[in-house]
C-alpha cells in the first residue's frame, strides 16, 4: 500500500497577479514527501502555449500529466479550429480534467490545484482552477498552495490596482518571500514569471543557498 509519507507534493506556495500591462506568476520551488524535502529546484510555472501559463500545486504526478494532457489537448484544438485557443477554452479544459481527476478511484489522491494566467484577443486573464474542479475569474490577485496564508497577508497589504509588471514582479518576490520565511513547505528559491503583449517570458529564477560551511 502507498504511504501517504511516500507521496510527493508540491507543498507550494504560488501567486498570481492580473496587472495593466500583463499577468505575473510567482511560485517557489520546493517539493516535500511528508516532513523530507524530497526536491528544491521544481518548477511549479508551467509554459502551456507560447500566451498561456499555469502555476501548479498538489500531487506532484497529477500536476505533471494534467499540465502535459492540457498542452497536447491544445494543440490538437488549435490545428482543427485553425485558431488559437481563447484563455476561457483553455481554462475550461482543464477543470474538467481536474474534476474528473480528483474524483477517480485511486490509491493515490489526485489532488491538483492551478492558477491559469494568458493573454488572448480580448486581453490578460487570471483565473484559478481549484482542487475540485471549480473555475473562479480572478480580477486582481490570487494565491495558491500552504504558503498562500502568508503570500495572502502580503498581498492585502500592498497590492494595488493597475499595478505595471515591473511593480508586479518585485510584489510577488515579497508575497513568496514571506511564505518561505515561515511555511516549512515552501522554499528553496523563487520563480516568476509574465505574460505580456511579447507572450510568456521566465522573469526571475532564483535558488536560495542554505549550505552551512564551518
């Protein structure tokens, strides 16, 4: 039988903000399996199309299929309609893969959580697709995964609307900052990245180095 210890999550801490000029994805790096940090450098911004990115959290095997599952459901889509996938469609898509998911039999439990961020011809999006397979229209900001308590507090505080991508990027290093500083699940370093009119673009990659040298 499968040892809930021996199941690896993302543990996770992931924001999202929709700004004047983009959407900006932030998500730190570290996995966890139980109380063991099973990985530090995991990549939890996941490039969908070259306008539509997802950030992850949950099961790190659910993640991983859905992720590649939407990919290839959307270029299949986009080559027989002869156009590309709105951000809706794609939003979509995925929660009713994720409602299906989270609902199968298994020994393992699929749980899967996603913030979806794209740029479309009716302009950026945020939205999150939850656990259970609910869409929600973000129109702000939004936080995922067992850091979101912190990254939230953060977020209430300084974020403002209209925020350009600049501003953006160095709010969502705060918000990650704070939920690495006390959830024991998140860690390790800090990914961001955005969603402008030149499409999807990793901003900031960055570990962090806990190496005690005596």
């Amino acid at each position: 039988m499968v040892q809930e210890e021996d199941i690896k999550r993302t543990g996770t801490t992931t924001v999202a903000m929709l700004c004047s000029d983009g959407v900006v994805l932030c998500a730190d790096k570290r996995v966890t399996s139980g109380y063991l940090i099973a990985y530090k450098k995991y990549e939890k911004i996941v490039e969908i199309t070259e306008n539509l990115a997802v950030t992850v959290a949950g099961t790190v095997s659910d993640v991983q299929l859905l992720t590649k599952l939407l990919r290839a459901e959307i270029k299949l889509k986009d080559l027989r309609s002869n156009r590309p996938s709105k951000v809706k469609e794609a939003v979509n898509l995925l929660a009713n893969m994720v409602y299906h998911n989270i609902r199968k039999f298994s020994l393992i439990p699929g749980i899967s959580h996603f913030i979806v961020g794209g740029k479309d011809d009716q302009g950026f999006h945020v939205f999150d697709v939850g656990a259970d397979g609910s869409v929600t229209d973000v129109d702000d900001y939004t936080c995922s995964g067992s850091g979101s308590v912190m990254a939230y507090g953060v977020m209430e505080t300084l974020f403002k609307k209209n925020l350009s991508v600049s501003e953006a990027i160095s709010l969502g290093a705060k918000a990650i900052n704070a939920a690495v500083q006390r959830d024991i699940a998140s860690g390790n370093g800090i990914d961001i990245v955005t969603i402008t009119e030149k499409g999807v673009k990793h901003a900031v990659s960055k570990e962090i180095d806990t190496t005690i040298e005596i």
